[in-house]
C-alpha cells in the first residue's frame, strides 16, 4: 500500500502539521520506506481472534487476575503546587486572559 | 582520557546502598556528596567533547533537601544523600520538563512526578534532568532539540536512546543512580551501549503519574544503576501501587537486592531454568555480541542453571507491530501540545494557523514523522489494516511469552541489542534506527520485566545481555543478575 503526497497532506491535516516543500516529499520517501515493512502484517491469518479493547486490557494487566485496578472515587484536595496565577502569562479578576483570536478557520 | 570513561570520582565508587549507609551513620557529608556529582557533571560537560548528558541542573533544590535528610524519621531513608538525575520526561517542581523538545521549551510543570516524590521521600537528592530524544521517540538520543548525547566509554558514538543522558550519566561516574522511561527499550539499549545496568518494569509496577505519555498502553518508568544492586536499589524506591495512576498496580513491591544466599552460594542458580529463545540468535546477529552472549550463557550453566533452547515464534514481527502501535498512541497523546496549554506558541491571529505554525516548528522530524504515521495508521480505510493487525499480533507476541514462562522457564536469556554503540551520525534511515530495538520491543509489547547488564564487550565497547521474567517476577529476575554480575566480575567490563 503505497501512501501518496495527498495521503500525507491529508493525514498531516488531520494532526494540525504544516508539512511542504521538500519536507513534504522526504516524509512520502520516508514513510512509504516503512511502511513496505508493516506489510508483512497483512499475511497474518486473523481467524476469528481479532484483537480488541479487552485484549489491550488483558495486556496491561497481565497476571494480575483483574483488570485494571479503578481509583477509589473520593474528593481529594486538588491542591497546587504554585499559585492559580502562576499557570499563565496573565490572570485577572478569576479568569485566564488568552490571545484575542481574530479567526476560527 | 575521554570525558567520563573510567574516570569514576569518589560519587561513584561505592555502591548506592553503601553511600547512603555512611550518610546516615553521620560518616559521610551530603554536602560532599553533591560537591563531588557537581564537580563531576561540571568536568563531563566542560572541554571541547561535553558529554551534553544534562539538560537542566538543581543544586540549590539538592543541597535545600541534603540538609533536611534528618527530619522526619529520615534515619531509615534507603537513599540516604544519594545523587539521582532524572530524564526530563517525568515531571519536577524546580526544574523544567521539556521532554527534549523544543515546544516544552522552559515549561515547569505543576505537579511533580511520583516517582520523583518518592525518591525524594526515600532521601535522594534530585540533582539534574537528563538529555533524551525528543518525546522518547528515538534509539540514539540523537533527536533531542538540544543536541545529541555523547556515549562516555567512545565520545564519537551514541549512547543509545531515548534515555541516552541518563545512561550516559551513570557510565560517566556522575551519579549512581539515574531515572530513565520506556516505551520500546529506552532504557535497556542505552544501558547496554554505555556499560551500566538498566531496568524495564512490569507495565504497572512503577507509577507513571507525571511521566510525559508517549504511547500509554507501553509506557514504564526505568531504572540505571552502576551496577545490579544501585538498580535494584532505586527500583525499590520507585515501585508499588500510586492511586495517580490508575494502571498502577496494587501489589507490594518486592524485595530486589541480592541474597546473602546469592553473594555467596558456590550455586546460586541451581533449579533454575534460563531460556534462550532462538529468534533471538539469528544467523545475521554480530559475531562478537553472540560471543559474548555465549560466554554469558556459559557462566549461568556454572552457576547451577539449565540453558534452554525456547521459541518466541512471533518475535520477527514485533517492529512492525511496534512501530504501528506506538506512533498511534503517540498521535493521540502528543495532540495536547497545540500551543495553548503548553510551552512554546508561535502567535498568529488564526487558531488553525497557531496550531499548526506551532506544532510544525516546535516538534523535531522524528517526532512528525511519527505523528503523521500513527494519523495513517488509524484513519480510515487504514485502521484494519495496519492497527487492528498489529493489535492481534501483539497479543500473539504476549501468548508467546506467557507459554514459555509456563513451561518452567523462569527467565529468558537474549543480547540486549544486535550491535553495540553505534557512531554518531551513522544511521540516517529511519527504520534501519528502529531495528536497534528489535531485542527490546517484545517485553514492552508484552508487558513483562526485562533489564539489561553488562556482560562483555567487543572491540572495548559494552555489550549488554538482557534478561527477561514473567510478569511481576523482578524478585527472580534480580537474582539471577546479581549472580550473572558476579561470576562475570571484571570480564564483563574489558
């Protein structure tokens, strides 16, 4: 399955990536150099044990005999490590002051 | 002289658990202690070669906690004064967690790391963050934003990676002790490049609260000691259940460090069944790595163990597995650093541009090139393909592990990396790079613990041979390479 100079303009899209230029052509020589070798993959016999989300699990559990162990649910104190108004360059009156942003697109 | 390689200064030559011995019993000064790593790290980086194995440094925070060793009960503190450095993936108060990476430049994270909590709490003092590849996403240290890692035993070579500062760090006599990360074998193939030894967890076994994730469902905190019983020691500060951390296991941790029985039974490893799995031994492998491996296997038979020749039928298939599974999760996780809650942002007045602008120039080519195959590998049309694959494979690759340990075979036996430290600069394709953890990546894809000692070395670089237990049985695996370690002695060094 080769991936084509689209694919990775589309794919980098998708992960919010600017990739141009000569950039852009190393990434398609690179990737597709890879990728030749993931396609051994695809000479697996599936059969009918097709992983899951449970199988993942499985895996990072293994042995322990449950899956994974859940947090007991009570509040805890939430405190910090520094001041609320030590997380951003600026912070008034209760709130975080961001960059005013002229566009969505 | 090279800038670290054998030149151990008085930080370095005793043993973890015996300087903190002599710190508590009032013989040895912390402050010293710290004058000795300060002056060490100063000499490694000094000159016109520095090792580059510090990213950032904390004396003050060091020499502030030496002097409250004392308080609290801090007579019993197993790291008593001990010098650690710690990657800067995983998260400290003074000092900043960049990850390598120039779009975490500066940033300070809230919160510290669990592992970092307890290391302090066990009396370390936290004396620097080490030098990596960006993100963890490497085998050479040679991707970070700050320059590559020199290796301290041939300053022309890798030290392996991602956790090449910390390995370096050790092998150059800094610290003892030194906090790597793992995803596919970061902290077993610098071990073994650099001639010290390296620890890989079970998945859950360590605390990743404050671990930067990189692919989540492979991620464990690490270990380098200097020698079997530094690691062992500073696992044992590490491990156990954190309730941060919800893959965090609840078991106790077990006890790590070697018996009297092992230190000194004529045959420490009679009963005991070591594997030797045969794709790990192919034909192509290094001569002198098979050597040497060989010679190892030799020294466990005369230790009392019975050598097995076992088979790990899916092995060929963990890179490409790996290298679907990884780069997906990668995607996901890496798709926070977008400008606005982390580090670095590159102001346009478009929200699109600002995160594309600041994610193109903050992250380094390997990091992209990763991001944008772990995007293909799950998009559409793609994803039964290639991660829906390699998800089945993976579990093949875990059954093949649990079917060895089941039939009696209590660790496994395998060159830690087909080829020892390699020259800076060297390897340029990507996926040549990968296969530098092709012995690596099955313990993590498994989830198992694995580590990696020094066992030789060929033409007077390291070689490392890697050991490998069933879930949650360090305890076994900690034997049998102390024993290794010690019928081995200076052989394994020369």
């Amino acid at each position: 399955m080769a991936i084509t100079e689209a694919d990775v303009r589309h794919v980098a899209a998708l992960a919010r990536l600017e990739v141009e230029g000569p950039r852009l052509d190393a990434l398609v020589r690179e990737l597709n150099g890879i990728l030749v070798h993931m396609d051994v993959l695809q000479r697996i016999d599936m059969g009918d044990g097709q992983a899951s989300n449970s199988d993942v699990r499985d895996v990072e559990t293994a042995g322990a005999g449950a899956g994974a162990p859940l947090r007991e649910d009570e509040p805890s104190s939430g405190a910090l490590a520094r001041e609320r108004e030590a997380f951003a360059p600026a912070y008034r009156d209760g709130f975080f002051l961001v960059p005013r942003l002229a566009s969505h697109e | 002289m090279s800038n670290g390689a054998g030149a151990l200064d008085g930080a370095s030559s005793v043993d973890a658990a015996a300087l903190a011995k002599q710190a508590r019993d009032g013989n040895l000064d912390p402050h010293a202690l710290l004058d000795a790593t300060f002056h060490a790290m100063n000499r490694v980086e000094g000159g016109a070669r520095p090792l580059n194995a510090f990213l950032h440094r904390d004396e003050q925070g060091a020499r502030s906690d030496a002097a409250n060793l004392r308080a609290g009960g801090g007579e019993t503190r197993s790291l008593f004064g001990v010098p650690v450095a710690v990657k800067d993936n995983i998260a400290t108060l003074r000092m900043p967690t960049g990850c390598g990476s120039r779009i975490l430049e500066g940033y300070v994270s809230p919160f510290e790391a669990t592992v970092v909590t307890r290391l302090r709490e066990a009396g370390a003092l936290i004396v620097a963050k080490t030098n990596m590849d960006e993100f963890a996403m490497g085998s050479s240290t040679e991707n970070s934003a700050y320059g590559p890692t020199r290796n301290p035993l041939d300053l022309d070579r890798v030290p392996g990676g991602s956790s090449g500062g910390s390995a370096a760090a050790v092998a150059a006599g800094v610290v003892r002790i030194a906090i790597g990360s793992e995803t596919g074998g970061s902290v077993r193939q610098p071990a073994s490049f650099c001639g010290v030894v390296g620890v890989k967890p079970t998945y859950g076994r360590v605390s990743r609260y404050g671990l930067v994730a990189f692919a989540s469902s492979l991620d464990q905190v690490g270990v380098f000691g200097r020698n079997v019983d530094d690691a062992a020691l500073g696992l044992e500060a590490i491990a156990g259940h954190d309730r941060m951390d919800s893959t965090s296991d609840r078991r106790d941790a077990p006890a790590l460090r070697p018996t009297s029985t092992t230190r000194t039974s004529a045959l420490p490893l009679a009963g005991t069944v070591i594997g030797r799995p045969v794709e790990y031994f192919p034909e192509s492998l290094d001569a002198g790595v098979r050597a040497t491996c060989d010679r190892a296997l030799d020294a466990l038979r005369l230790l009392g163990a019975e050598v097995r020749d076992v088979s790990l039928p899916h092995t060929d298939l963990a890179i490409p597995v790996y290298y679907i599974v990884a780069p997906a999760e990668a995607s996901s996780n890496l798709a926070r650093f977008d400008g606005v809650r982390y580090g670095m942002r590159v102001e346009l007045d478009a929200l699109r541009s600002m995160y594309e602008a600041t994610r193109s120039q903050g992250f380094g080519a390997e990091v992209t090139r990763r991001i944008v195959l772990g995007t293909y590998v799950l998009s559409a049309g793609y994803y039964d393909a290639y991660y829906l694959r390699a998800q089945e494979v993976r579990r093949r690759i875990r059954r093949d592990f649990l079917n060895v340990f089941s039939s009696g075979v209590q660790v496994l036996f395998t060159p830690t990396a087909p080829t020892t430290a390699f020259r800076l600069g060297a390897v340029s394709d990507p996926y040549e790079l990968y296969l530098s953890d092709i012995f690596t990546v099955t313990a993590n894809l498994a989830g198992v613990p694995a580590m990696s000692l020094p066992v030789g070395r060929v033409e007077g670089l390291p070689v490392g041979g890697q050991l490998i237990a069933a879930h949650w049985d360090e305890a076994t695996m900690f034997g049998v390479a102390a024993a290794l370690e010690r019928a081995l002695g200076e052989s394994a060094h020369r």
